[in-house]
C-alpha cells in the first residue's frame, strides 16, 4: 500500500454499514530478541543478528465495525472502553496503538473491538499483534471500494511496526509483527543498508513438522505483566554509552546456534544454547526474572531443558524447550511452582502454522 493510498479519505462508517470485518494474528515465543531493534542489528551487522520466533496459536482478533459519525471507539478485554473525537485520540494511552493505527487509516465512525486469548501484557506480543490484525482489518475492508487487498505479507507487517515505533518513544524490534504476519518458525535475519529489504525470513520447521514439535514445547504465564520498556530501554542505553556489547554479540552466536540446532530437531542442543543466553541476559539485568521466573529456570535446567523468558522479560511469561521425555519431566514441576501464584499457569502451546487471517466479512 502506498503513502498517498493510505492516506485518501475513506468513509469507514459507509463501507463497514454492509457487515463488520473481523481479523485475527497469532502470538509468539522467542529467542534472541532485541536485536531486531535496528539500534542493535544495523551496529552488529557483521556478526549476523538474527532473532527466532515461534507462532503460537493463542489468537488475538480485531473487529472493525460502523459507530457514531465523527467518533472511534475501543473496546478490549482487560481495558476501560475509550472514545475520542476521529482524529484527536491520544496516543499516551493504555490503547493508544489501537487509536495510532485508526488515525494512519484516517478512520471515522468505527468501533474497534479486541479480543486475546493470552493475557494482556504477557511479553508475547499482543499490542503490536492487535496492530498486525486492525492494520488487516482495515486493509481488507478497503477492498469493498474495490483496492488492492494487502492483508497477508510484509507491507502489513511494515505498516504495523512504524505506526507503534512512531508512537513507542523508544526503538521497536519488527520480530512480533512479522510472527503475526507469518505464523510458523522463523529465524529473522536483519539486515541494514545498503542491502535491499529490512529481514530475510528463514522457515526453520516446515508447517508438517509443526505437530511433532510441540512434544518438545512447554509455556506458562507467571501471574504478573510486564513492560518491556523498562527493560528494551536499559539494554539500549547501555548499548548507546558503548557498554556489554561483547555480551550482545555473544548472544547472537547463542541465538544462531539456536536456530541451527531447531533446523536439525536437536533439542538438547537448542536447551544449551537458550541457557547460554539467558546467562548472559542475567548477567547485564537480573530484573529479567523474578524469584518465580528463577523456579522455574532453574527447574528447568534440573530437567535438562532450556527456559527463557520471551520478549524482555521482567514479568509476563517463560517457555521451556527440550527433548520429550525431559518435558514430560518438566511439566509436573513447573505446575508445583505455577501453584504458588495466583493468576499463574501452563499455557497451550500449540503452533501457529497461519499467521494473519479474515475470520470474517460482512
């Protein structure tokens, strides 16, 4: 989608009177990320930054429908219902991405409607997921005035990234939304100029692999939110001053040699090198795991699998891979610690083998 196509005034209420449409994205897990932050993988270029993600398939899906003329409003679970004049929603808002994305569309007179089936801010990626599939909604529904759709494929993802990096205050990693985009396993290679395109997508587990996988998966939620930020923001800055860069690419080794031992089914070799990472995580913020978050890593490892927190931690949720039988070990011990929190617990974790997708239209 172009600049100047985005940007041509719509009547979202009239085209939406015919029957709402309705989009849905999946979640992730991950390895390595962070250094899809272009702070990080533009300096480090030379050393290969990748990140890999794993699609899960607790979806989060948007409904565009018709609202009040002059008016957009949101309403998802977890938040207060909010509604602004078009135009003039705030973006310093506990939904202001929602709104963010509404005003690239130039929407007036609609209802957004969120609805995720992993908990709100669980380090999975569910804001920028929910941008993924309301840039969708929008995108498809603009087919009804006869455009070109785009709601599959880089340019959502694109869209997606720079709407939240414009409002974020701090640099965005790409890795959520392309997860969303393309649902499977990935590893992401980042690439900076004068090289063409922004990633190079590299499909580690085929989509017939996929359910053999889950043998070797194990995820919970750990009763507590998290703000990435806080966290994202302490590792740039460190970055920036010139600090533990030695660390960062470490672990871009570690992360490759995550993806290479996926690519192979060698789930022991995945667990050490996911180990390796979180060490050297630790090592420059300890806040990325709470006393449970170390249960839990710690059990882990007793087990003979590797966990890790996704996203940047400090609250939200961990995953544990490693070889069936040691999972199978794994899961008991993990439901013990789980225990000890309220709101805490074992999530699904099938794999996502469709990333965006129209659940409905009109």
């Amino acid at each position: 989608m172009s600049r100047s196509e985005s940007q041509t005034n719509v009547d979202w209420r009239k085209i939406l009177e015919s029957g709402p449409v309705t989009v849905s994205a999946p979640c992730r897990i991950d390895m390595g990320g962070t250094l899809d932050i272009r702070t990080f993988s533009n300096a480090l270029q030379h050393h290969g930054p990748c990140t890999v993600n794993i699609a899960l398939d607790l979806r989060t899906t948007v409904r565009i429908a018709p609202y009040a003329r002059g008016r957009i409003r949101v309403s998802s679970r977890g938040f207060r219902d909010a509604e602004f004049p078009a135009g003039r929603a705030p973006f310093r808002h506990p939904l202001g991405l929602m709104f963010a994305v509404a005003g690239f569309f130039q929407a007036d007179g609609v209802h957004i409607s969120v609805h995720s089936a992993s908990p709100p801010r669980s380090a999975l990626g569910g804001s920028s997921v929910a941008a993924v599939a309301l840039v969708g909604a929008f995108t498809q529904a603009r087919r009804r005035q006869g455009r070109r759709p785009a709601v599959a494929g880089r340019s959502v993802a694109l869209i997606a990234h720079s709407v939240e990096e414009s409002i974020a205050g701090v640099p965005c990693g790409l890795q959520d939304q392309l997860a969303a985009v393309f649902g499977g396993i990935n590893a992401w290679h980042w690439l900076a100029p004068p090289q063409t395109g922004v990633f190079r997508r590299e499909t580690l587990i085929p989509r017939r692999g996929m359910r053999r996988l889950e043998r070797h998966l194990l995820a919970a939620y750990a009763g507590v939110p998290h703000v990435s930020a806080d966290i994202n923001g302490r590792w740039v800055r460190q970055f920036i001053s010139g600090r533990r860069r030695q660390e960062w690419v470490e672990m871009i080794a570690c992360t490759r040699s995550f993806a290479e031992a996926l690519r192979r089914r060698d789930f022991a070799g995945a667990a050490a090198a996911m180990n390796r990472e979180v060490d050297l995580r630790r090592r420059m913020t300890p806040a990325v795991l709470d006393g449970l978050g170390r249960q839990l890593v710690a059990a882990a490892r007793r087990c003979g699998c590797g966990a890790r927190f996704t996203g940047a931690g400090g609250g939200g949720c961990l995953w544990a891979i490693g070889e069936a039988d040691a999972l199978s070990r794994l899961r008991p011990a993990w439901q013990d610690i789980l225990c000890a929190r309220r709101h805490a617990h074992l999530m699904d974790a099938r794999v996502a083998g469709e990333g965006i997708r129209v659940e409905n239209e009109g």
